[in-house]
C-alpha cells in the first residue's frame, strides 16, 4: 500500500506531532514541513518548491495531507494537482482561516476540522467535512495526590495578545504561587511532551486562553464577521492537560464546553473577576481539584487519544476511498 504524505509548516508544534502520529498509525506516513527548501538531488542540491516537489513525487502518495497553514501553492497549481484526488485538509483554528482555505478545501476529497463550527460551514458550501478534535498522545501519567505542588501553571506565549499579557501581569501582582513558562517562535524555548505533561500533571491548576487577538482578526479583515463576534479561537491545550492528569482553568470555548463539563471535567472563567475567585476557591480547598482531574482523564483517554482517533480517520478515509472533488458543484452565493 502506498505512504500517505503530511505537510506542515514545521515539525515541533504539538498538535502537528499529533496529527501526524494519528495518521502514521492508519498508514505509515512521510512528513514534509514547508518552512525549508527541498533537496530533490543531494549531488547537486537542486532546490525546488512544494509545488514542484508535489508534481514528481504525488504518484507514489495515497493520500497528501496538509495543514492549513502550510498551502504555499497557487489556485492554478491547487487546480492541476487536484486532479490526483489526494488532498485532504486538516483545518486549525479555522474560524479566521476559513475563507483563506475554502478554495483549497474545494479541491480536496474531504476536510478534517479541528472544531464543530468550521465542519459546519464547509458542509454548507457543500464540502465533505468532518469534526476531527485535537489527538493527544498518552503518556499514561498517574494522579498521585501527594506530588501535586501548589503552583498555578501557564505555558505559551504571554504576548500573544494584550488581553493575555494584561490578564498573567495582573495574576503575577496578586499571587505568588504563578509559573509562567513563556514560549515562542524560538525553537530553543519549546519543551518536550513529555516534560509538559509532567508539568501539567504535578501543578496546581493549568491555565488556558482562548480568544483570538485583535491584532490578527485586523490583519484578516475579520473583525466584523458574523461568526467571529461570537466565536473564540479553539486550542488543544485543553485535552493535553486533561490526559495528562492535571486540573485545567480555561477561559469559555463553545468548543470546549461542548466537551468539557464545567466543575466536573474543567473550570471555566469569562472575566478576570472569575479567574481569580476561582483560583482563591482553589486554593482555599472550596474546589476539588483531584476529583476534576480524574473525570477529565477519563473522558479524554476514552474518547480523544491518538490510538482512539487513529480508528475514526481509518474509518473516513474508507468512506471516502472513492470521493472526489466536484469541480461543477454549485457553491451557495450568500454566506449565513
């Protein structure tokens, strides 16, 4: 059976690694990331792009996988090479990177979509779509009562948004229990799975934001969509935490609430006035934590693990075996 291809931007991002090990466990699969040139011929290190290396090699692929961010091709090489019928899309954080990916995503025997909405709304432009939530790989960590310290985690990029940044220099001012781990673009900054989930799995509670910053969505020109008003951006730290037994403080996610029940699997905050009852709640014993952190183990080791998930791709990719793009098909012209 031919190897399937996965195309990412780069190769140490979390849930890129997820995706990638769910669909290495249907089909043993090559990984190409975008954010460096290919070397066709090592003798003469001919560079070529994507579009290129696509044309000599998508033959010996079953099926090309891509993620969103990572389509560094033109419409008229999206339409040539569409005619292989082996493009499948992974959508991420599609709520601003919807309209940028639709014509792509037209071409393509079907769409994987990290939250419900997005598969929602490329179903109404008539796509073949699926809600396909974030796999995590799981480490099987135990909830050992006795080694939870009494630290108040985040892990991520503190700048990404003014909100965020305001929201942790404000915790940092009114508790001295906060460990800030702050990650970016530096790939010398990233920490192991691993050592996260061990992280998540021995502190207090783990902290989660969601909204999309300003600055992208006026980037995007997405400032007044009709679904953006509404609609926070969806991440998987979430699910990460959760398997790896820890004790997750998100800000409200339509995605996650659908998930997650508040109290039980997670603890949700709308406002800074939320946050912080709830983490001196916490401290204070009036919430428990262990509790939470048991049933949101068990609720997504059962339903969201790589080995779970990989079972659900296998059965849409059979489903789908003999899909194709319908390059006639009428697209609705008023968007609702």
């Amino acid at each position: 059976m031919k190897k399937n291809l996965f195309i990412s931007p780069y190769y140490d991002e979390p849930s890129f690694i997820s995706y990638f090990n769910c669909i290495n466990l249907v089909n043993k699969t090559d990984w190409l990331t975008t954010n460096n040139l290919i070397n066709v011929n090592k003798v003469i290190q001919k560079k070529i792009n994507l579009y290129e290396y696509l044309k000599i090699n998508i033959e010996k692929y079953n099926t090309v996988f891509f993620c969103s961010n990572s389509i560094l091709l033109s419409k008229r090489e999206i339409i040539e090479l569409s005619e292989y019928n082996k493009f499948v899309l992974i959508s991420f954080d599609d709520e601003y990177q919807f309209y940028q990916n639709l014509f792509f995503a037209q071409h393509c025997k079907f769409v994987l979509c990290t939250e419900k909405i997005s598969s929602f709304r490329y179903k109404y432009y008539n796509i073949t779509s699926y809600f396909f939530p974030h796999p995590v790989q799981d480490f099987s960590n135990q909830i050992i009562e006795k080694k939870i310290n009494n630290q108040i985690l985040f892990i991520g990029n503190p700048n990404t948004s003014l909100f965020r940044r305001k929201y942790l220099e404000r915790l940092k001012n009114e508790f001295d229990n906060i460990n800030i781990l702050a990650t970016g673009n530096n790939v010398n900054e990233r920490i192991s799975d691993e050592q996260m989930h061990e992280l998540y799995n021995k502190s207090l509670v783990v902290l989660n934001f969601t909204r999309l910053t300003e600055n992208k969505l006026t980037k995007k020109n997405l400032n007044n969509d009709l679904f953006i008003n509404s609609v926070y951006g969806f991440k998987g730290r979430p699910y990460e935490v959760s398997i790896a037994g820890g004790c997750c403080i998100s800000e409200w996610n339509y995605q996650l609430a659908d998930t997650f029940t508040d109290k039980k699997d997670i603890i949700f905050f709308r406002s800074y006035k939320d946050l912080k009852k709830i983490l001196k709640d916490i401290l204070l014993l009036k919430i428990d934590t262990f509790k939470i952190r048991r049933n949101a183990q068990d609720l997504v080791r059962k339903n969201y693990s790589v080995s779970k998930l990989s079972k659900d791709l296998s059965k849409i990719m059979k489903d789908n075996i003999n899909t194709k793009y319908d390059d006639n098909n009428s697209y609705p012209k008023v968007y609702e």
